[in-house]
C-alpha cells in the first residue's frame, strides 16, 4: 500500500479511485494477515469516502450550470 496518500484531503478523484482499486485488489488475492486487512479495509472506505465526494461535488456542478441555462419563466 502507497503511503503517499498519508493526506488524503490532497487526492485527486483519479489519485483516490486508483488506490482503492490496489486495495481492493490486496483484498481479493487473499493472504493478508488479518490486522492488514482491517488496515486495507479502513483505507478503502476513506478512500471509497473521497471518491464519493468529487463525484457529488461535480454533479453539483453540472447541476448548477444546468440551472443557469435553463430558461426561466
């Protein structure tokens, strides 16, 4: 596991979804001592956490800027 991501407030969407999937992919080959899976996990649901919030903060985005176009009246 990267221990890049130490501040995860500094991710990217692209930065956050690529290590949850090594994650995820540590978890599905088995084999991890259990206080490394529960480590993996925790990362995975921050980084789960993080991934969420860009994609809402970009469909409120799109939704502020459909508000803006739409004709009004």
């Amino acid at each position: 596991m990267s221990n890049t991501a130490a501040t995860t407030d500094d991710l990217s969407y692209e930065q956050a979804r690529e290590e949850l999937m090594r994650v995820v992919q540590r978890l599905e080959s088995g084999g991890v001592p259990l206080d490394e899976s529960l480590a993996l996990w925790e990362r995975g649901e921050q980084l789960a956490t993080i991934c969420q919030q860009w994609l809402d903060g970009a469909k409120a985005k799109i939704e502020a800027a459909r508000e803006k176009q739409a004709p009004s009246g």
